[in-house]
C-alpha cells in the first residue's frame, strides 16, 4: 500500500457513535477520518475531482502526502480546534494559495497549520516552497 493509500484508509462510524456527536462537544480523530471518507465518497459518487482528505493523523507531523489539483483537508491546530484547509477550487489563480475556513475566525495561522498545508502542497511547486498568506474568511 501507497503512502497516499495509507493515509485514505475508509474510516466509518458505528450508529451508536454517531449518536454521541452532540453540539459544543469535542470530535476526535476517528470521527473527523469519518468526515473525510464520506466526503471522498460524496465526491467520487457526483464525479468531482477532490484531492487531500487524508486521515488526520498524518497531519500530527506535517507529514501529509503531496495533494495534486483542487484539495480539502480538515486538519488539526494543534491545539483542540480543527481547520478547513482548501486549495483550488477557484478562489484564487495563485498555485500557492490555501484558504482556511474557521469557525471561530480566529486571526492568523499558527505554524503547524502552516506546515501542515505545506506538505499538502510541496509536490506543486517544490522549488518554490510556502509563503504565508492571510487567511480568507
């Protein structure tokens, strides 16, 4: 198995852990993989092209694989608040650019946030590196 295969393992929920998920109360690692796998599926089943939603853990250390073309990613802060990160999707010509989505609108990136898009993106321009942008809101 790929890196990149390793880090799409199909994560699902059990009803009775779905029946736990309540407003104000914290999601953690199994329930977010089971975000991404169903938004992988939700892709692939309206034939959309979406690159990322890799399983979180891979995102601990920054150490996403390269995400090609458009891409989400629900990655974490690294400190107890989990992120929307976007590449593509015609919000920005720059290939560089990744638009975080925040609920709490916090101001600026923190590092890890910052590494963790990096990584995403080291595979499109590996000369070029990562500046940091402000984060669209």
């Amino acid at each position: 198995m790929t890196a990149k295969e390793q880090a799409r393992v199909n994560q699902t929920l059990s009803k009775k852990k779905i029946d736990k998920i309540a407003p104000d109360e914290w999601l953690n690692d199994t329930v977010i993989n089971a975000a991404s796998t169903l938004l992988r599926k939700l892709a692939i089943e309206n034939d959309i092209e979406v690159g990322g939603l890799y399983n979180v853990e891979f995102g601990v250390s920054a150490n996403y694989p390269p995400a090609l073309g458009n891409w989400l990613q629900i990655t974490h802060n690294g400190i107890n608040h989990w992120l929307l990160a976007a590449h593509g999707f015609g919000h920005n010509e720059d290939p560089l650019s990744v638009t975080i989505y925040d609920r709490l609108k916090k101001k600026g990136l923190n590092r890890h946030v910052v590494a963790t898009c990096a990584s995403l993106l080291f595979s499109i321009h590996p000369r070029k590196g990562f500046h940091n942008q402000q984060a669209r809101y």
